[in-house]
C-alpha cells in the first residue's frame, strides 16, 4: 500500500533538491497552520507537493513516534477547541489518531502527560501538547525540524464530549484516502480512493472488523481494523499477500449539519473549436454561490470511464448528494459525443452511492416511457434515492430555468423531491408536458425512491 502513485521519478532525485523542497514546503506548511491549522487548500498543496519530491514515505517505514504505553497517564480522546480549529482525538492506549476540521489527519503518541503528534500523511509538521492536570485543556507548540520558523503556541479546551455510534457503518478518513463502509448484521462491505477505487470486505467480531482489501492498483490483502472507546476512530494495520505491510487508522467524518452537494457530472455540449464555451454546471455553481448551504462541484465526461469515476467518487462525500447528470439523452440512456450510455450503465455506476438525495437527469426523454424504473429496480432493488427528469425532446434555454427553479426549491428551500416537481409545474407552465407558449413543454417527471416500472409521476 504505497503512498507515492507511478512516479518513476522521485527515486532518482537529487537529495541536496529534496532537502531544499522539505525546507521550502515546512515553511509553507506551517504558515498555514498560522491561518487556521492548515486550510485543505494547503493541505491538498503540501501533500502533492510532497509526493512530486518523493518525500512521502510508506507509513510502514516511518520510526515510532514514541515508545507506547499500556496504561497512559493522560487521556486525550474527545472534541476539543482551539483559537484556530476543532480537533477530534481517539485514543486506544498510548495510540492516538484524529482530524481537525478540515479533516487532516493528526497521528501521535501518549507518554505521561504528554502527546507527541505528526499532522498529515508524511508532512514535516508535528507537536507535542500537555494535557492539565484536570484532563480539560492542553497546552503546547507546533513546529518543523525543516523550518527556521519559531513554534507555534498551540492550546485547546474540552467542549462537552460527545460519544461516536460503535459502528463501523459509515464515512471514514483514513491515511489511504476516504473509506466507506456498510454494515449488514455480521458482514461489513466498503471501497475506499486509493489507486483509483479500491474494494474492502470482511466479518465483524465485536469490535474487531477483520477484512480483506482488492485495490484497483492490483495489490491485494487482509487486515484488521479495531473501533476506539469512543467509537469515532480506529486502529488497526494491513498486510499484503507478500508480507509486506504496516499501519493503517482512521477517524470518522461527520456531515457538516445542514450541507448538501450538488455534483454536476456534464457532457462537453461545444461541437467545435469555434463554439463559445458553456454549460449548466458553470451557470448553477455562480446561481448556488449564494447560498452557503449549497456546494456544488462539476466535472466533465466523455465516455463510460469518466463516468464510472466520477460517479464512484460519490460516496466520498459526507452530505447529502443531488447527483446532476447533463447531456442529450434518449429513452435507452444519454448521448456523449456520438455515443450511447444505456441506462443499465448509468444504475451500475451509482449503484454504491447510498448517500444520494437525488439522481437528475438533465437530458431529453430519459424518463420516457417505463425503461429508466424498470432497469434501476433491476439494477438497485433496494434503491432508496428518487430520479427525475423530462419525459420529452426540451429546448436548452427551458429546461435549464426548470431545473435551476427545481433544484433550488429541493436545495435551498428543503422540499422533498416529489414537492418540489409538483411546485415547479405549478409555478412555471413549461415545466409541464404542454406549454402553450413559445418554449414547448418538458414533462418534468419523478420516479419515487424504489418506484418500479408504471410508478413513475
């Protein structure tokens, strides 16, 4: 399980550069901390960075923090506050893992009183922080061995603490990437974002989620997983079917209260270089920027791989997600360049997407007739999210103030799915099957969450 993807590279760079690029990138990294214990933004920067110098090392290979401890003295596990962040902790001995609130991953040690931590995967960040004698504050500083900067005073107090569900079911951030597991009784299922989309399964005993891994690189393995006291962390290590192998932990991501996203997955609509570019995602990404609820993220497809990918991507996230799929269509499915997705694609490629508020269809007559429910409840009978879409040929220009009016009443306002077409066609006559005016009428539609064939409205 290595940290460093295809970069055939590093391996020959010169380490007077390496030492250079560690020196530059420490002192970048901890002036973020100086703005908020590092935005993602510099998070994200520093870690590619990092990897582009060959400076991330395999966790396996890293030395020790610390000597560990059975029976720590201190306790940091729980939420706490500083003048800059939130942080989570969850402590299994002297082992410590957690994230702050952009979700960057702290790892570190107990000894006594003391916590020595790192921050990051393989950044040159890292701290040691002293918890008060009353176990409800700590003190400390953050710094860089490659950094002339002075430390960074670090402190933090207790909020009232609040215990994690003893589940693995859920949203993890681990040090190889987003994980998502399922439980069912006894069986837990998942994937996770490392080398691509990668596959990982196993039984539960207890707390102890013994599994095995099939990553989308090749590499193939087992491994365990133990949950914290607290039920919002876990420890736990891998190995593959070589013997090669180390650690491997995580913190559970909680959704932001109130957040929703909506993931524009759109066709390139430009026929040639001469056309002025446009689209839907670029126009509902200025329309939902002012609304601070609303995050909205568009990415572009060109064939059935880019589609699969985006679409695996989304139960990385921890909100709820309006999936928006924008291109021509057809009754069988949607048209990119000259060529046909079926339906059947479609539903394979969200078919793990478990946190979908809403599958959108903004294309032409993708919910005509009956196909569309016949083929998602053969696909995903246990289908628990609602589709919409237009059950005829629409004008660009008409279906775009349909959809913006549509999603807007669902996003920003909170109305189910079923309300929120039935107030559109209400509210606007195009939206409806007929107009009678100059922009013919779209037959906006909704299939119900598990709705099968003739159940659509």
């Amino acid at each position: 399980m290595r940290l460093s993807r295809n970069l055939p590279g590093i391996r020959a760079a010169r380490v007077s550069e390496r030492r250079f690029k560690s020196r530059s990138l420490a002192v970048a990294a901890l002036n973020g901390f100086r703005d908020g214990l590092m935005s993602t933004r510099m998070a994200v920067l520093t870690v590619l960075a990092f990897s582009a110098a060959g400076l991330t090392a395999r966790a396996e290979d890293k030395p020790a923090s610390a000597p560990a401890a059975t029976q720590p003295a201190a306790d940091f596990s729980g939420a706490w506050e500083t003048a800059q962040s939130r942080l989570w902790l969850s402590q299994r001995g002297a082992a410590v893992v957690g994230h702050d609130d952009q979700n960057n991953l702290i790892e570190g040690a107990v000894e006594g009183r003391k916590l020595r931590f790192s921050v990051g995967g393989g950044l040159p960040v890292g701290g040691i922080i002293t918890l008060s004698e009353d176990g409800q504050s700590f003190s400390g500083e953050l710094s860089s061995p490659l950094s002339d900067l002075p430390a960074l005073a670090l402190s933090g107090r207790r909020p009232l603490a609040a215990r994690g569900p003893m589940t693995f079911d859920g949203l993890w951030q681990t040090k190889y990437g987003r994980m998502r597991l399922r439980t069912d009784g006894q069986k837990i299922t998942g994937i996770y974002e490392y080398a691509g989309i990668s596959k990982i399964n196993g039984t539960l005993s207890g707390e102890r989620f013994e599994f095995k891994y099939d990553q989308a690189d090749g590499e193939k393995g087992e491994g365990v997983f133990e949950l914290t006291t607290d039920g919002r962390a876990f420890t736990g290590t891998w190995k593959t079917e070589t013997g090669r192998g180390g650690a491997w932990a995580g913190v559970r991501v909680e959704p932001e209260p109130g957040v929703s996203w909506l993931f524009v997955v759109e066709a390139p609509w430009e026929e040639s270089v001469l056309s002025p570019p446009y689209s839907y995602g670029d126009m509902l990404r200025s329309f939902f920027t002012r609304d601070p609820k609303v995050r909205v993220r568009q990415r572009f497809f060109h064939d059935v791989p880019d589609l699969r990918r985006w679409c695996a991507e989304v139960p990385f996230f921890a909100e709820p997600v309006v999936l928006y799929i924008s291109s021509h269509g057809t009754e069988q499915g949607v048209i990119v360049g000259n060529r046909m997705i079926p339906t059947k694609t479609i539903a394979d490629c969200v078919k793990e997407a478990d946190n979908l508020a809403l599958l959108h269809f903004g294309a032409c007559q993708v919910l005509a007739g009956e196909d569309t429910a016949r083929v998602f409840a053969e696909v995903i009978p246990t289908r628990r999210f609602p589709i919409s879409g237009f059950g005829v040929p629409v004008d660009w220009a008409g279906s775009a103030i349909v959809d913006f009016t549509y999603l807007d009443l669902m996003l920003s306002r909170g109305l189910p799915a079923a309300a929120a077409v039935e107030q559109t066609k209400q509210m606007i006559s195009f939206a409806r099957p007929e107009s009678g005016g100059a922009i013919p009428g779209a037959d906006l539609r909704l299939l119900d969450a598990g709705a099968k064939s003739g159940d659509g409205k």
